[in-house]
C-alpha cells in the first residue's frame, strides 16, 4: 500500500511491481521510500500533524469591538509607543463591504498586522482585501508587513511621505519598543501600490479628503457615508490633546477649521462621530475644542515670553475650556513646541 500511494503507472488493480521514471531514480525512490516506511514504524520520525484551522491565532492579543453593522473598531492604547503597549496605540476601523473587508490603518508591526489579519477571518469569515494608510505615522501602518492585504491604498502624497521616511521611523521605533522590538521583525516598510490623486474621492465605501496637517506632511480624513462614522488620524486626538509634533500652531488650527466647516456638509451634528488618532470616538464639536485648545496655548506661551518667564519653570496650566485638554505628557511638549514659536516670534517682532 504505501508503494502505491506514492507512485504508481499502472491501474489500480495492478499489483504494484515498477515505479515510473528511469531505473536509476526508480531505485532511489523505492529505497527512499522503503526506509521512510521504517522510520515511521519505529516511531523514529513521525507524520507531521494536520494545521488546525480553528486554532488560536497568533499574538498579540487584541480587541475589536463592533460599532454598527459591518463595522468593527480596533482601539489603541494611550500614549506614546513602548514596550508594554507593543506600539499598538492608533485607533483601526475594519469596514465589511460585500466581498470585500477594508482595514482603515493597519497597526504597527508586522505581528501585529498577522494577528489582526486572523482575528478578523475568523469574526468576518473573510480576509482582509484593503488597507488604507492615512498618514505616515509608523504605528498606523506598519502592520500590512503582516497582513499582506491584496490591495493597499492611500493618497500619493501620504505614500511619497512612508517611502521618504518610513525606514528611519521604523528604527526609531525598534527603539522605543524596546523587549517588544521583534515584533517588527526584518519587515521592510510597506509601500501602499494603489494611489490616490487629488484633493477629495470616493473608493469602495468611502469619501476621503485630503489635508495639510503642516505644509509637508499630508493627511487623509475618511468618511463612510451610509455610518455617519467619519476618522481623523493625524488631526484629532482623543486622549488628551492634540499631537503638535512636526507640525505648527497655526498649521494645525487651520487644518481643523477645514474639518470642522467640512463636517457640517457630511451629517447632523447629533448624527457624527469621529474615530481620532488614539482615544476614544469624538461628537462634532472635537475639532473646535482642539482649535481651542491651540489658541489658549498660544496665547499662554506668548504672554509667558514676554513676561521674560523662564522656560523651564513657567506655568503651563490653561485656562477656560482648553483647561480639560492640558494635561499629560502631549501637553507638555506641546508647551515646549509653543514656546519655541513665541520666542520666534518675539525676535521677528518690529524693533527687535
């Protein structure tokens, strides 16, 4: 029997007396074959086990909670990137649209990206087909390394960004992973190959809008229509304020006054919700409290600058509103970076 399973020319009838090829290789293929039959007789080499498809996935663990039909939200830590949270801090939205699954971000390490991937088989009973890249943040959109979605999406702008700068954040961010590093594995940055053009579209479920979050670093704002679900990656923040890295007060105070006038055209104000860089969902009223928050800030580092106050010991606590918002490690080197501008803006003042 076990001649047969393996080789045979003649019917199945046939007792099984010559294997096909040449005599040299057919000798090598029987002996091959006959000592393979006695190692597994002797239990010397067993019989790999079959793949148990209903196995448990790979980790990280993860939530994935659902916000509406189709819909499911992967929620990121708070914070910087580290070792505990394993970089897993920007918020994902995975979208069931017919055949197809689309993964708004994708998570931040290429084990991340494979446990996600079966995670969501398993509750979608269907694999990921689209990724989309929102911005170049590498804890958003690393994970596709491991997904291996078909299609990975995202404004050329935002692909020209991860392609100019994705292998230097990818150290920085080994780095702050620390014991959790391996989970970058030797992935090289995964380039979206789908490419938006323009200001504004539609793609599968989606509108997108494209913004400037600084003069050169470009963001996307997605909206899915039918939800009145709307993500703001790179623009609203949900634990704390938001993240003025590589960007500048005044850039992102008018980059959410696009988003706020741009949401009264979407939904009813009661009706939207925003999904932010990291936090929990926003109402409508996120952006002004953001722009808010920015001015207060401004306001407070121009007046703290030219009471010659020293950097170092200068109050940092806001007043009104932007009070709620000033709190954390974010703010406080938002205070630095609003600082640095109202001290320029001090030596470009008339008569200095």
């Amino acid at each position: 029997m076990l001649f047969h399973s393996v080789t045979t020319c003649e019917a199945p009838d046939a007792a099984p007396r010559t294997l096909c090829g040449s005599p040299r290789s057919l000798r090598r293929r029987r002996w091959r074959a006959v000592g393979l039959a006695a190692l597994l007789a002797c239990g010397i080499v067993r019989a790999a086990p079959p793949t148990d498809p209903a196995g448990p996935c790979p980790g990280p663990a993860l939530r994935i909670e659902p916000v509406a039909a189709g819909i499911w939200w992967i929620p990121g830590s708070p914070g910087d990137a580290n070792a505990t949270n394993r970089g897993r801090i920007s918020n994902l939205l995975a979208v069931q649209d017919g055949e197809r699954l689309w993964l708004l971000g994708s998570g931040p390490s290429a084990a991340f990206g494979r446990a996600l991937g079966c995670h969501l088989r398993r509750l979608t009973g269907q694999a990921v087909t689209d990724v989309i890249s929102p911005w170049a943040r590498p804890e958003l959109v690393l994970g596709q390394a491991g997904l291996n979605a078909p299609r990975h999406w995202a404004h050329a702008d935002v692909a020209a960004a991860m392609r100019s700068r994705c292998a230097q954040c990818i150290e920085r961010l080994r780095q702050r992973l620390g014991t959790a590093a391996a989970d970058l594995e030797d992935a090289p940055a995964p380039l979206p190959q789908q490419l938006l053009q323009g200001e504004a579209g539609r793609l599968g479920p989606w509108q997108w809008w494209r913004l400037q979050r600084a003069p050169a670093q470009t963001i996307t704002l997605w909206w899915l229509p039918g939800a009145g679900l709307g993500a703001a990656h790179g623009l609203l923040w949900g634990d704390g304020p938001p993240d003025l890295r590589d960007s500048t007060l005044d850039a992102l105070d008018a980059t959410l006054a696009q988003a706020d006038a741009l949401q009264t055209r979407l939904a009813a104000p009661g009706a939207l919700r925003w999904l932010p860089e990291q936090g929990d969902w926003l109402d409508a009223g996120a952006a002004r409290r953001q722009q808010d928050y920015l001015r207060a800030l401004r306001a407070a580092a121009d007046a703290a600058v030219a009471r010659g106050d020293n950097a170092a010991e200068a109050d940092m606590r806001l007043q009104g509103a932007a009070a709620a918002l000033a709190v954390g490690e974010r703010h406080g080197l938002n205070w630095q970076r609003a600082w640095r501008e109202a001290e320029q803006r001090s030596f470009d003042a008339p008569g200095r």
